[in-house]
C-alpha cells in the first residue's frame, strides 16, 4: 500500500499499515492503555458517574475513530475540560436522582454526537473559527482552574465544598486542619511521582505506575477501613450492554443550548489536535471529516453509555511520543481496555481516589497555559485581556456562562474586526518604476500627481461597507484634490449588494465632483458584478485595467480618453 510520510521518515498515511512500523504502533497502543485507563476511571468520577464508564467510552471511541477518522495519531477520548462541563450541564437537572442523572448524560452525549454528525453532514467544520485562539485559550486554563478547584477535596481528604471556584476553594482553605493526613500522604505522592516520571522517563505510562503502586498499597496498609482513605468500590467486570438513550421533548429542549457550547468545545479542541500534528504527518485537516468521525464516535458512545468522546490533546500528545505513526495504536489500546474490562477489574477495587485526583490533577496542570497568557500579553493586549475574560468568566460565573462569555468576546472581536476598513495609499519607489507599496509604511514612496491609488487590504463586505465610503470620500477631499481615483480590491472574489450599491453610490459622487473612478485588476465574479449593476456602465468599461501602472499612465494627464 502507498506510505506518505515526511522527508524524516514521519508518520505514515492514515490507509496504509506494513510490519515496518507495526512494532511501533503496538507499543505505542500499549503505552497509550497506560494513560486512558486511570484517565478514563478518573474522568467518569468528575463527571459524577461510574469509574467503568470511562472505560465503557474508549470502547466506543477508539474503534470508531480508527474506521472513520482521518487523523494518524488523534486519540478520541473523555477529556477533563468535557466531563466537567457534562457534569455542570446535567447536575442542575438531575437533582439529586442518580437514575435521572445517568439518562440525562446519556442523551447529552447522543444529541452532542449528532450535533458533531449533521455539522460535518453540512459541512460546518468553520464554525469552531468562531473561538479565537486566545480566547480558547482563557476558556480552558479556566476550565483547567475549575476542575483543579473540584478535584483538590479527594487529595485532601475533605468533603466537597458547594457554589461556585471561588467558595469551594474558600471552603477548603477553611477546613484545611481537618484533612486526612493518610489522603493528602497518598494524593501528594502519586502527584509527585508522576511528575517526577513524566520529567525523567516521559514514554513511562505514568498514570498506570501510580494506579499500581496505590493498589498494592492500599492493600497491604488497609488503606480504607483503617486509615479512611475513599476507595474506588468494585465495579462489574465485562463488556457493558446497549443502553438505548430515554428521549423526551422536555429533556431535549433542556439540552440542546448546552450541547450546542459543549460540541463547540470538544471540536475546538480536537481540531487544535489535529492541526498542531497534521504538518508533521503530512496529512491536511479535514475539519468535516473529523466531525463525522466524532459525530459517531459519540453516538456509540452513548450507546454503550459512556462519556462524550472528543480530541484529547495531552492523550494525542502521548500517542506521538510514544512512536506511533497511524491509528492502529489506538486499536491496539481499545483492546487492551478490553482485556481490562473482561480481566482485570477485581484489581482496580481498592484503588485509592486520591490518586485519581492526582491523575486528573496532572492532566490539567498542562492546560494552564502561562507561558502562552504571557505571550498574548506581549503580543497583542486585546488578544490577552479577551483570553482574561474567557479565563474568569469560568472561575467566576462558572462553565456555562464562561462558555458565553467566551463566545460573546470571540463575536465581538470578529465584529470589531468586520467592521474595520484598512486601506493602503499607494505611491512608487524612486528608482523603481514598477513598484507599488504603501506610502504609509515607505515614507519615501510618492504618489502620481493627480491621481490616487487606493488598495482595500482587506474584504469589501456589508459591514465595513459604510466605513469604506466614509474613508474613500475623506480622501478624495483632501487638497489637493485628485483628479481620479484607482481601486484596488485584492481580497474580494466577489461584492454583495450592500457593497456594490455602496460603489454605485461613490461612483456617482465622484463623477459629479468631475473625479474619474477606475478600478484594477477586479475578480471574475466581481467584475460580473460591477458590470450587471451598471456601475461599469456609469464609469466606463474602459476603467477596467490589468495593474496599476497601466491606469495611472491611462489616467495621466494629456492622456486621450476613450
């Protein structure tokens, strides 16, 4: 079969397997086991379910993943930053009935998966571009904040505090003398020691060392009824069953706004997956593809009652560190989760909470991003105080309303963006007849004496439309006054109504200040445009030209008109 892969012998294509890198592939696969199995237990306690629920997921995921996704080495799998926002959703509506609660995910995870299936159906795969980078950014150090916050009690031994970051944070600093010293003794080792491993011996599946070692001790120390320590209690072995999700039109309508912000999330995330390898890999991003892997992963997720399944990147990252080089590592780990759910589930009774916190402590303290906050301060203050914004509307307002505040800036940047106008007045170098630049970045550039040469770097659309006639007619009355004005519009492949009615209109004030208009180098579609709107008609087919030098010498003075 066909092998693509980069100039170093990279990952190869995603339809072709050989035994030159299936070694490879298989421990990657079982490293991979090594992290999404105390990941997977870990994830389901945050989002208030069963610890084998987790596992139930990657049996789902992994497989279907492997058939319809695109990308070689993304791991579809429950991340942290998504069971705690199932949890926040559902929580609410449930109450206090586990029953309720267990349906109520169940169906969240079925509409998010058919959300993510009738998008890439559609061929929404932009729509996740309405997070800005920084803005997703701020949104998950506070989700990272957020999940930290409700996962301090089980490493301190405490009881959940209620409310929002701020008042569980503030209930456990005011209970601090109240800890249990054999908890925090287990949740603070297992978190130094798996930092400890991941500095010092990173393809170590650190995650399963610690699961082991608190095992084992546990047991011979008798951790639970002697010392107090919360356990995980024993859990059914084997494959799970179908589990049809209860579907209501209350229930559904309940859902639906959040699921909308949750499929949102997931996606950004696993397309940021995606994008940050798919340079290595020489694989393009096939944003609707991805979708409709995601949309199915999801729905047999949900069928086998499980977790939303998204992009984790601290997983895909793990993936890659471990060699893996297309998806057939992560059907080495769905079998192998498997084997544990049908074997090895009477060793996991006994497993110490704790160093689930830990596991999940661990996995978030990567999705607080200082060094990149830093860096969107130095660059641009907008772009960080929007990532601001994002980061405490979830430590303060909580996930949800932090998921629309984050939106809500994202919109308003687009907006503020949108409706700019950034025009360039050109002018030629000396020495460089042929030249066009900007006069505002080269000072030394001169303009054509009579004639104004205006290039719109951006596109001509409804919303800056206005702006642009604003900005255009200021310039044509500055003094001296030109005697003709050149258009150049690079980024439009086309014009709306709002900008071609807009055209017309300058058109019109121009020719009765007696100010020629000619436009240069206009798109197909934009040319058809301008011509069935009868603008070309008002100004003259002949103000259509090629470059810029050909209309200013056209439009120089003494020059013949047509």
């Amino acid at each position: 079969m066909n092998a693509t892969g980069n100039a170093a012998g990279g990952w190869i294509g995603p339809d072709a397997f050989s035994r030159s890198f299936l070694r490879t592939d298989i421990l990657a696969g079982l490293t991979l086991w090594g992290v999404l199995v105390p990941e997977g237990l870990a994830y389901a306690g945050m989002a208030g379910l069963p610890v084998q629920v987790g596992l139930y997921t990657l049996v789902a995921s992994l497989p279907l993943y492997f058939l319809l996704g695109r990308s070689p080495v993304l791991v579809c799998a429950a991340t942290s930053a998504e069971s705690i926002m199932l949890a926040a959703i559902v929580a609410p509506l449930a109450g206090a009935d586990p029953v309720r609660y267990a349906v109520l995910a169940g169906l969240l995870v079925l509409l998010t998966g058919t959300i993510f299936l009738a998008a890439g159906l559609l061929r929404l795969g932009r729509v996740s571009a309405f997070l800005s980078k920084p803005v997703m950014t701020g949104f998950i150090f506070g989700l990272a904040i957020s999940i930290a916050a409700n996962q301090l009690h089980k490493i301190l031994g405490l009881p959940r505090g209620h409310g929002d970051i701020p008042a569980q944070l503030a209930h456990l600093a005011g209970h601090l003398d109240q800890c249990n010293p054999a908890t925090v003794a287990v949740g603070g080792g297992a978190l130094a020691l798996v930092l400890l491993l991941e500095r010092t011996l990173p393809r170590l599946p650190a995650g399963l060392v610690i699961m082991a070692l608190g095992i084992c001790l546990s047991r011979f120390f008798n951790l639970g009824p002697d010392h107090g320590v919360a356990t995980v209690a024993a859990f059914p072995a084997g494959l799970p069953g179908i589990v049809w999700p209860h579907i209501n039109r209350q229930d559904l309508l309940a859902l639906a706004p959040a699921s909308l912000g949750l499929a949102l999330v997931a996606f950004s995330q696993a397309l940021g997956a995606v994008a940050g390898y798919a340079g290595k890999s020489g694989q393009p991003v096939e944003a609707d593809r991805e979708l409709k892997a995601l949309g199915l992963a999801n729905l047999g997720s949900s069928l086998l009652g499980g977790l939303l399944a998204g992009g984790s990147m601290s997983s895909t990252a793990v993936n890659v560190a471990a060699g893996a080089r297309t998806r057939f590592s992560t059907l080495v780990t769905a079998f192998m989760v498997v084997l544990t759910l049908c074997f090895f589930t009477p060793a996991l009774k006994g497993l110490p909470e704790a160093i689930l916190g830990a596991v999940v402590l661990h996995a978030v303290l990567g999705l607080m991003k200082v060094a990149e906050m830093r860096r969107y301060y130095r660059l641009n203050r907008i772009e960080f105080s929007l990532a601001m914004v994002a980061l405490l509307g979830v430590v303060v307002l909580d996930i949800l309303p932090g998921l629309v505040l984050a939106v809500a800036a994202s919109l308003l940047r687009l907006i503020f963006y949108a409706g700019n106008v950034n025009l360039s007045i050109l002018g030629q170098l000396d020495g460089c007849a042929p030249v066009w630049v900007d006069t505002g970045q080269y000072p030394q550039a001169r303009e054509t004496a009579g004639i104004r040469v205006l290039r719109l770097n951006m596109p001509l659309f409804f919303a800056n439309a206005g702006k642009f006639h604003a900005v255009v007619t200021q310039l044509c009355r500055q003094q001296p006054s030109p005697r003709a004005l050149v258009l150049h519009l690079p980024a439009n492949p086309r014009l709306c109504i709002t900008a071609t009615d807009m055209l017309l209109a300058v058109a019109r004030e121009l020719r009765a200040a007696r100010v020629e208009l000619a436009f240069v180098d206009p798109a197909p579609e934009t040319l058809r445009i301008l011509r069935a709107s009868g603008l070309l008609a008002l100004v003259g087919e002949a103000h259509v030209y090629p470059g810029i030098a050909e209309a200013v010498a056209a439009l120089a003075p003494g020059t013949p008109r047509p």
